[in-house]
C-alpha cells in the first residue's frame, strides 16, 4: 500500500476509503482528499439510505453487483471504507493514481 493513498489492493479486492457527501445535486465520483476519495450521492443521509445508494451507484461504476461491495465501517458516517471483489473496470480517478512501478 502506498502511503496516503485512498485505495489499495487486497488480492482481487480493491480497498477503498470514501469521504461522502448525502444530498448532492447529482451521483460523482470526485477527487481525492488525502486518504479518501470525495463520493457525492443524491439520496438523503437518513437511516443509511445514502450508503445504500452509493453502493448501487458504485456497484455500476465498477462494474459488480451490488453484493460484491461491503461497507468495511462508517455506513452511518461520511467517512466510510469500502471492499469492492474482482471490479471488472475501474473509474479515470483510480487509474490516474495507480503507480505504474507497483510501488
């Protein structure tokens, strides 16, 4: 794992850390913040609805069901982890920070 990074590779399971934001004027993927990458949702921040909608949105960005994400903690919070198995793509964002060397 690279330090301060916001994602990392665990096998076939990419690792990610999520500074959410509910109630957003649209579904994004944004830019990272030091260790989290910036996730905006439409979906209200309440009963976990938000995170709910994120992983469906996510789910589609990278290419796997729904079930294939596990929210590793902060469903409740805006700082989340997040376990995604065997993405099939990988959104601009993630390949722009992938170090080419495998440092």
């Amino acid at each position: 794992m690279v330090k301060n990074q916001f994602f990392w590779w665990e096998g076939k399971t990419l690792v990610v850390n999520i500074l959410g934001k509910a109630r957003a004027s649209k579904d994004a993927i944004g830019q990272p913040r030091a260790t989290h990458l910036k996730v905006t949702v439409t979906a209200p921040p309440e009963n976990g609805r938000a995170t709910d909608h994120m992983v469906r949105f996510l789910a589609r960005e990278f290419g796997v069901s729904p079930s294939a994400i596990e929210v590793v903690f902060g469903r409740m919070s805006a700082r989340k982890q997040l376990r995604i198995t065997a993405p099939t793509k990988l959104p601009q964002v993630f390949r722009e920070h992938i170090d080419p060397l495998g440092d």
